[in-house]
C-alpha cells in the first residue's frame, strides 16, 4: 500500500482509491483550518 501522495492527479487517473481518499482528507482538513476564508470553497 502506498499512502504518500507523490501525484494526486496521477492517483485519480490510475484509481489509486487509498490516495484518492487521502489526499481528499489532508485538503478537507486544510479547509477547516482555514475558516471563515475558506467560506466560498466550503458551499461548493
């Protein structure tokens, strides 16, 4: 298993679901830490 995102595109592209979902977490979590700056992107 290979958990470390060298290319989140490259992961989507070859269906590396585990990246995929990874990389989804990390920038959720960027997200949430940025507030209320971060408002326009969170109703998308």
């Amino acid at each position: 298993m290979n958990i470390i995102l060298a290319n989140p595109l490259g992961a989507m592209v070859e269906g590396s679901m585990l990246q995929v979902v990874a990389f989804s977490i990390i920038i959720g979590f960027g997200i949430a830490r940025v507030g209320e700056k971060a408002g326009l992107i969170k109703l998308v």
